[in-house]
C-alpha cells in the first residue's frame, strides 16, 4: 500500500495532480478496496485491547473522490436520485439481505449476514458479519460497526471525513445501539455494550459510570459490557441552574445472559424505565 500512500498523499498536497491518470486510478482503487472490505479506514490493533488505528490517507482518498466524479441520473423503478456515487450492487453474491428502499452507497463494505431494512449506510463504512441496521438507521462515512452488532430503528450513526486525523465513530462487535439513540464525532463504544433508547453520545459527551460508591468518569467512551442510559447533570449558567444531558452507565452485561436479557435485568434493578 506504500506506492498508493504515495499518490494519495501527493495528491492531497497538490490538488492538480487529480487532473492525472496515476492519481485517480489510484483513488478508483481504493474506494474498490473499501467497497470489497480489503481496506478499512480504521481498523482494531493487533491484539485484544489495542487502540484503533486511524489510516487518514484513506479518509483523503475517500474526500478526492468526490470532485473526480460527475453527477448522474439514477432511476430505480419510480425512483430517480441525481448524484456523483455510484450504489453498491450485487448482494446475493456477497450474502446481504436489503430490504427496499434500503440505500448502501459503493465504497461501503457490508460484511456476509449483514441485514438492511430500510435504512443508510455511506461511503466508507465497514458494517461486520451478522450485523443488523434496523429501519431508519444511518450509518455514516467511514464508521467502523462491529459483526453482531444490533443498531435499532432510528438509530443515527454520526460520519466523519475532516478532519482526516479525527477517528471514526466505532461500535465493537455485539453491541447493542438501542431505537434513536445518536453517536457521532468519533465516539466509542465497546464490545457488548448495551446502549439503551435514545442515548446520545458525541465525543465529548459526559459518560458517567454510578454503579460503584464514587462515579467514574469518561468522555465519549463507553467500556465494554456496559449498560448505558440517558442522564442529565446540573450545570450553572448566568440565567440559573439547568441540566445538560449525559449518559449514565448503570451495570454491566452478565455473562449468562442476552443483550436484550441483560439491558431488561439492569434497568429493573435500578428502577429506571426508557
């Protein structure tokens, strides 16, 4: 990938180059890559634990695909769109069910098992094996979603292309992202995690962990097996006093049980109903 780093980066840095044969085979290249799943725009360390790493040349190559692209008619039946992507095609051959009028833009890459109702997923984005979108959900570019990962109806996943060095939203596998909730601005979630309805986590949002006698505190992370819902905090403002929302961590996945079994356990024992 070193020669295609090269071309992209010259590129970035010289926005003339794109006029070059070289430099937009290259771009057409990896957007195949990314559409294929060969290439990611973010992907996990090498070991269990490990941070993620962030390849923003890609994220760029992804940005110069654009101006290189002409506008287009697309007409679906009694559908017409008018735009510069092209849509991800051959889904029996990759072992994905779509159900109309689900929109997956090439340069997208759904996992075997993957399943879309009637929902969005953008240009580079990677969506694992198994994984469900659910109705109306939106799956940004370049957001990383594990396999097994349920993202309920509504649910919107934030994408982020610039800053190039900004990491992606990412959800680690057999997480479950409950209806309407939001997570953008390259927030984290953990493996079979539990984020319950309309939770919104941006990258700064305030994640506060109450289930031991002094609350820990984390920013636009949530570790893995936690069980997350709406919280507000008081804040002080010239006007007065009044809440800001953020999200509370209030127990854990248990080992015995399923994602759904465990959000039900936690929520009963602390007395909390979304």
């Amino acid at each position: 990938m070193s020669d295609l780093q090269h071309t992209i980066e010259a590129a970035w840095n010289d926005r003339s180059l794109l006029q070059q044969a070289a430099t937009t085979e290259a771009i057409h290249h990896i957007i195949e890559e990314l559409d294929k799943g060969r290439l990611r725009v973010a992907q996990p360390g090498a070991t269990e634990g490990a941070d993620w790493q962030v390849n923003d040349w890609v994220k760029k190559a992804v940005i110069m695909y654009f101006p290189i692209r002409q506008m287009e008619t697309i007409e679906v039946g009694p559908f017409e769109f008018r735009d510069k992507m092209r849509l991800k095609s051959n889904y029996e051959q990759q072992g994905v069910r779509v159900v109309p009028p689900a929109v997956a833009r090439y340069g997208a890459y759904l996992a075997p098992g993957v399943i879309m109702m009637p929902s969005y997923v953008n240009i580079g984005a990677w969506v694992g094996e198994g994984t469900m979108v659910d109705t109306w959900a939106t799956v940004g570019s370049c957001a990383q979603i594990g396999a097994g990962v349920h993202l309920s109806g509504g649910v919107g996943i934030g994408g982020v292309l610039e800053p190039v060095q900004a990491a992606p939203v990412i959800v680690e596998d057999g997480a479950f992202v409950g209806s309407r909730s939001i997570l953008v601005e390259g927030c984290f979630v953990g493996k079979e995690a539990v984020i319950g309805a309309g939770v919104t986590i941006t990258g700064s949002t305030r994640i506060i962990d109450v289930t031991g006698a002094e609350p820990k505190e984390y920013r636009g992370y949530v570790p893995a097996r936690s069980v997350v819902i709406p919280g507000s905090l008081p804040k002080q403002f010239p006007a007065g006093e009044y809440h800001v929302p953020c999200a509370l961590i209030i127990g854990q996945r248990k080992p015995s049980t399923d994602l759904k079994t465990s959000l039900n356990d936690a929520l009963r024992e602390h007395n909390v109903a979304v």
